[in-house]
C-alpha cells in the first residue's frame, strides 16, 4: 500500500515559487508514495480560546495532517524567518496540549528564495520549531534553492534540470527516511 507525504507551503501567493516546487514534486512522487497538498490559507489566526471550540477549519486541518505518514514544507523566507501563514497553521496543530499532530511525524524542509541563499534563515528557524514538536525532520541532505526565479519557465514551472535532478535526490533521501522511522 502506498504511503501519503502531505505538502504544506509556506506562502499564500498566486504564482508562488513554493507551489511551483510542490507541483514538480507532485508530478515526480517517489515511487510507492502519493502527494497530497494541505491548504493553510482558511486557517483562523490561532487563539487559545479555540481550544475549547475547535473552528471546523482546525478541525479539518488537524485531521488531514493526522492522517498522513509524513510531511514535506516548502517554504519561503519572511523577514530571515517562517512567513506567519505557517506559524499558525504548526501552532494549530500543535494543540490542544497534549493532541499534537505533529508529534513523531516524519518531515522534511525545503526553502527557497530568489536570493543567494535560499531561505536558510526560514529553514533553521522552522527547523527549531519542528524539532519542539517532535517532527522527525530528516537532516540531510539539506535543501536551500536559490535564485528560484531564474530556475523556472514562462509559465513558473521548475525547468532547471540540474535543480529537477537535485529535489529527486532530495525525495529519495526523504523516502528512505520515512521507511527508517516510520
Ligand atoms: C520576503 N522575501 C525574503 N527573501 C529572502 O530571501 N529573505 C527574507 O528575509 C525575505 N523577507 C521577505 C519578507 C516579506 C514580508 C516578503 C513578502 C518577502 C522574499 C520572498 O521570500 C521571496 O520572494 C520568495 O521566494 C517568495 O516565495 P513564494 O511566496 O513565491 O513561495
């Protein structure tokens, strides 16, 4: 039976770099596994109040992201960091304390920029978080795409072979991962 790796993308933007990752991955899923997108951008800003009401929109997000055997961010840098969209949706997740989702799920982090270095800043600080949440984030190879907007076509989709041949590695790695801890 296949495996499910859920995609969460750390923007919220048409035309995003990030989904134009995610659409590449999702054409060129590692064999036995199926991708799945998870959409963060209806989630309510998280408020501790919520715990007690749980918004339909948590309730659907926090299912989905259960239901899965492992987890692929890829996002951008806001500010030398994780855009808030994606803060929100792990802090969603994360409670109510005790009911993690996140808790020893398999992950992994790709960040890209048009900048030179690719969303390292975004990367370690989501890596921080993910490591409090017991996300088991496979450590290598590491993945920071720079310069992202010379690395696509007119219609935004990833071109660049030497990048396309660089994120199958990058799977593989994530899938034998999966298999390990899973
Ligand atoms: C940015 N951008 C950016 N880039 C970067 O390399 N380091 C940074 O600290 C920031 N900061 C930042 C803050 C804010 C508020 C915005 C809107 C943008 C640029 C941005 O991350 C870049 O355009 C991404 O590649 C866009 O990715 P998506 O949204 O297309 O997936």
């Amino acid at each position: 039976m296949s495996k499910t790796i859920g995609i969460i993308t750390g923007s919220l933007r048409k035309g995003s770099f990030s989904g134009s990752i995610a659409d590449y991955i999702k054409n060129n899923a590692p064999a036995g596994y199926e991708i799945k997108t998870i959409d963060i951008s209806g989630l309510p800003l998280y408020n501790q109040d919520y715990d007690e009401v749980n918004p339909k929109e948590y309730v659907t997000f926090r299912d989905e992201v259960k239901a899965l055997d492992a987890v692929l961010f890829i996002t951008p840098e806001h500010n030398r960091s994780i855009p808030a969209a994606l803060k929100n949706a792990l802090d969603i997740g994360s409670r109510p304390y005790g009911q993690s989702v996140w808790n020893g799920k398999p992950g992994a982090i790709i960040s890209q920029s048009p900048g030179g270095i690719g969303g390292f800043g975004a990367n370690h600080h989501l890596r921080q978080v993910l490591a409090f949440l017991n996300v088991l984030t496979l450590a290598q190879p590491e993945a920071y795409i720079g310069a992202y907007h010379t690395l696509i076509d007119e219609n935004g989709a990833l071109s660049n072979e030497d990048t396309q041949k660089f994120i199958d590695g990058f799977l593989s790695a994530f899938a034998d991962w999966v298999e390990k801890v899973s």
